[in-house]
C-alpha cells in the first residue's frame, strides 16, 4: 500500500460525495412527494382521495426516515480522523490477509485504483469484530478466520 493516509483521504471524499448525492435524490423525493400531495388536494374527494393521499404520506414518512439516516452518516463521516491509528477504530484502514476494510459508514464494497475495499459501519458484525483489534491480532466472521496485517 502505498499511502495509507492519503488513501483514506480518498475513501471518505468518495463516502462523502456518495452520501451527498444520496440526501440531495431523497431531498428532490421528499419536494416531489409533498407537490403530489399537494396537488392531490386540490383535485381529489372521496374514498379514492384519502387512500391516495395515505399513500403520499407514507410515501413522505419514508423519505424522511430515510434522509435522518443519511444525516447520521453524515455526521458520523465528519467525525472520522484522517490521521493513522494503529487500533481498529472510526476512520481505521484495516488490512487482513483476506480483504480491506474502512470503518466508516455502510456502504458496501468499493474500488479504488482496481483495489477493492469494504467500507463498513463501526456498529456493523463486521465493524464490531475491527474496533480494538491490533495488527497481529487475528477475528472470525462467517466462519473465516483473517488475520490483521496492518492499521493505519
């Protein structure tokens, strides 16, 4: 690995910019379902109207669900350390014999330079097993045992 700093530089200003996108497509979601609404007041009455506006509005609550959890990764993304660590923590590159890991927010899989990397949320199975661990030391999940090569 070349630069480890610079690389988890790079891994939360694409976690960062994916996030973004993210709240903008729900926060579009959520002004295209509040003028559905809208308009569906406007022109509607009877039986056929209030299933139509229930429907809206679960429509909204589920889009606003969603961006409260997009704010929380958010938060937590402006939370992580660039700096190096040498202990599996937020902002922690883990390198095993087996994969890659970022702790950060779930976000699954990404490829960087043709290097795959798991970003994975501190709260996660996964993530559970990163926090305290030190290079040397050795988890399993999913039956797998990894033995942890580096920590930055």
């Amino acid at each position: 690995m070349k630069d480890p700093l610079q690389l988890k530089e790079r891994l939360v200003k694409h976690i960062k910019e994916t996030t973004d996108r993210r709240l903008l497509e729900i926060d579009t979601a959520l002004v295209q379902a509040q003028e559905s609404a809208n308009d569906d007041t406007k022109s509607s009455a009877g039986d056929k109207y209030e299933t139509s506006r229930e429907m809206i509005q679960q429509d909204i609550n589920r889009l606003q669900q969603q961006r409260a959890e997009v704010i929380r990764e958010l938060d937590i993304i402006n939370k992580i350390e660039q700096e190096g660590t040498e202990v599996g923590k937020l902002g922690a590159l883990v390198v095993t014999d087996r994969f890659t890991y970022f702790v950060a927010t779930s976000l699954g899989q990404l490829v960087i330079d043709g290097n795959k990397y798991a970003v994975v949320s501190a709260q996660s199975p996964i993530g559970k097993q990163l926090i305290g661990k030190e290079k040397g030391q050795d988890f399993e999940f999913n039956g797998i045992r990894q033995t942890i090569k580096g920590i930055y």
